[in-house]
C-alpha cells in the first residue's frame, strides 16, 4: 500500500501541467473576464504556469524543449484536423491560427510534459529497445497516417500490430519507494491512452473543443478515440524516449 501511495503521489506531481488545463477549462466556463475571450484566457493561463513551473525547477530546460516540439506538432495537427471538419472550436478568440486557438497546443504539450516529469519521478528505463531506425519509421508512419486516412485507407490497425511486434521485447521499468518494477512498454500505450480518453471526455465536457456530435448537446467521445489516443502516445513516448537516449549517449560520452 505505502508503493501504491507514492506512485499516486508521483502521478499527481507529473500531472501538474494536465491539471491546469482541466481547471482552466472549468474555471473559465464560470468566470468570464471582460474583453478577454475564453481561449485567450486559457492562453495567458497555460503560459503563466510553464514560466512558473520553469521558475520553480518543476520542470527543466531540456523537458521545455522537448515540450515545446509537442507544441508545434499538436498545433500542425489540429490545423489539419479542424480544416477537415474532424472538430471544431465554436468560440471566439484573438489568438487562433486558422481556427484553432494557440492554447491548444498546450494540450499536447502537457502529454509530453507529463511523460517528461514521469519519467525523471519514477527513474524509468527501458530494456530491449529495437533499432532507431524502427522507431523512427513507425513514429513517422503513425503521425503521417492522421493526416493521409482522409484520402487513402486508414491504417491504424496496421500500425498496432507493428508496435506490438517491435516492442514486444521492450519493458519499462520504473522506481516507488526504492523498489523497482516492470511493465511492457505495450501495456503502458494502451494503459496511457485510456486515460486520456477519459481526459478528453471532461475537456470535451467543458468545451476545450468540439465534435460533430456534440455541436447540439454534449456526448460521450466515441470509444473509437482511444485508439487514436493509443497512437498518439506512442508517437510522444518514442519522442521522448529517443531524446532521452540521445541525452543520455551524452552523459556517457
């Protein structure tokens, strides 16, 4: 019970950034500020707690870095995504590109930083890691097919199995409370994307951004989403990992 309590703690330290967010989104749904739309609010809110959590060492140079790239490939994502009409964000704000606000990025960015402080908070390793080659093709693969499965066939199911395939061999192993425990790196994926599907249904729920079937009265993210969630997180984790061992190849060298 004293691991599972420190893991929790450990959890909830790595979920700062997510937290935030989620509160933003409630906050704001009940306080509005004159002439600050709701997007923008939740803008200024995100950037104040990353110089915040930089300021405090909660949150490291490096991990700011490697935070910052998620933003970028969140924001060209959801660009892509809303032009398609896959969802939408219905409100007004000063601060959007191309229909979609700035503080969207954040919210992959907070995956990353979860990842990142996870990561250094729990000592994770990683054991069996295939070729860099092969992870560089399937993070690629993965990313790419969000954008071509609307023109050519979608193949996310292909791309499970070849994770499944190339990881097969790769466990996580992470620290609590000085004992050490594994987990294929698999089962982690999937474990990771469940829970932010839940995280998406209470982002949706106050209206971070919306689905078609939600224009009307709010619904249940279908659970179809989680595999795209599944994806999503192998792409961060392989980002995030590779910069780790690439990090790391320095200490050594």
């Amino acid at each position: 019970m004293k691991s599972l309590a420190y893991f929790g703690v450990a959890q909830a330290m790595a979920c700062v950034f997510p937290l935030v967010i989620f509160l933003s989104l409630a906050l704001t749904k009940i306080i509005e500020i004159p002439y600050i739309p709701r997007y923008d609010l939740i803008l200024i809110i995100c950037v104040i707690t990353q110089i915040v959590m930089l300021l405090t060492k909660m949150e490291t140079w490096d991990e700011l870095k490697v935070i910052a790239v998620f933003h970028l490939i969140g924001l060209m994502l959801e660009i892509y995504k809303v032009h398609m009409g896959s969802w939408s964000y219905p409100e007004e704000g000063f601060m959007k590109i191309l229909g979609v606000p700035l503080y969207s990025g954040f919210m992959y960015a907070s995956v990353a930083s979860y990842m990142c402080q996870a990561w250094r908070r729990l000592s994770l390793t990683l054991t069996n890691w295939p070729p860099t080659w092969a992870v560089l093709f399937l993070s690629l693969a993965i990313y790419f097919n969000f954008f071509t499965h609307h023109y050519i066939y979608d193949i996310r199911w292909v791309l499970k199995v070849l994770t499944v395939l190339i990881f097969v061999r790769t466990f996580v192993y992470f620290t609590v409370n000085a004992k050490t425990f594994r987990m294929p790196l698999a089962i982690s994926f999937a474990l990771i994307g469940f829970f932010i599907w839940i995280a998406e249904n209470i982002v949706t729920y106050f209206g971070g951004w919306q689905y078609p079937n939600q224009e009307t009265e709010w619904q249940l993210v279908h659970f179809s989403k989680i595999s795209s969630w599944l994806l999503l997180v192998i792409v961060s984790f392989l980002i995030v990992a590779m910069l780790k061992h690439v990090k790391q190849k320095r200490i050594v060298h």
